[in-house]
C-alpha cells in the first residue's frame, strides 16, 4: 500500500511523517526506513529508524534511478517492512505530473515485498491527478 500525506509547503508534513516513522518502529516487527532530502530535521528520528539523506547521493538524478534505488534497498534487506519518503517532489527528477507513474512503481514494490509506503507530496489532494483515491492500493491520510 502507499499511504499519501498531502500539503502546502510548511503544512507539517515532514513532522507527520517522522512522528509516524517513530511511532512504526515501536511496533514493527521489520525494519523501518525514513528518505529523506537532506540531514534537516533528522534529529528528532528514532535511532532504531533507518534515516537516509538522499544529499549523500547526489547522482541519482531522475525517476528511474530513484526506484533502482529503493530496488537495491530492498534487494541488499529483505526485513524492509516500512519506507517514508519525505518531500518525494523533491527527490530526483519526481514532478507532480510524473507522480503516478511514481506511485504506480512504488506499489508494484509494495506487492511484490510486502512493504507499506508513506510518501509525502507538498501538493492539495485535488492537484494530484491519475490517481485514483478509491483504489484499495493507495490511501490519503489527511
């Protein structure tokens, strides 16, 4: 499943998502992994979260790269029971207009792994488009 928090910019996002990540690794009983774009605000991230600043990999540049990168992810831990994907428009070349494709990928992954994804998208729910919010595959969570 991919779970979408949707929001202006400075709406609290990131705080949900970290709250949520902290809250995931309390109860799961795999690994839980927070993406993030840079080392802001990972302070507050439980040490048992698996944090990754994507500015450590500056060379992963569009959207294909990005999915072999949570391919690899995956591949190298198979315990992967969660992944939170903070500011997902601002990660590689990821757009609001590519976004469902995005998503699509991302709960292709999901099935075959059995891994839940929480992205968040600096966005109003009504401007993500292609994706269909009745679906049982993706869930808006505000």
């Amino acid at each position: 499943m991919v779970n979408l928090i949707t929001g202006p910019k400075g709406s609290g996002k990131t705080q949900q998502m970290i709250e949520l990540a902290n809250e995931k690794v309390k109860t799961s009983n795999g690994n839980v992994v927070l993406v993030k774009k840079s080392h802001r605000d990972t302070y507050s991230v439980d040490f048992n979260v698996r944090a990754i600043c994507m500015a450590d990999y500056k060379d992963i540049a569009t959207l294909e790269e990005f999915i072999g990168f949570i391919y690899g992810m995956v591949a190298g831990n198979h315990d992967i029971e969660t992944i939170f994907i903070d500011g997902v428009l601002k990660q590689a070349d990821i757009t609001i207009d590519s976004l469902p494709d995005f998503i699509e990928k991302l709960n292709k992954i999901s099935k075959e792994n059995n891994i839940e994804f929480f992205i968040s998208v600096s966005a109003e729910k009504k401007d993500i488009t292609n994706i269909d919010p009745e679906s049982p595959d993706y869930s808006f969570l505000n």
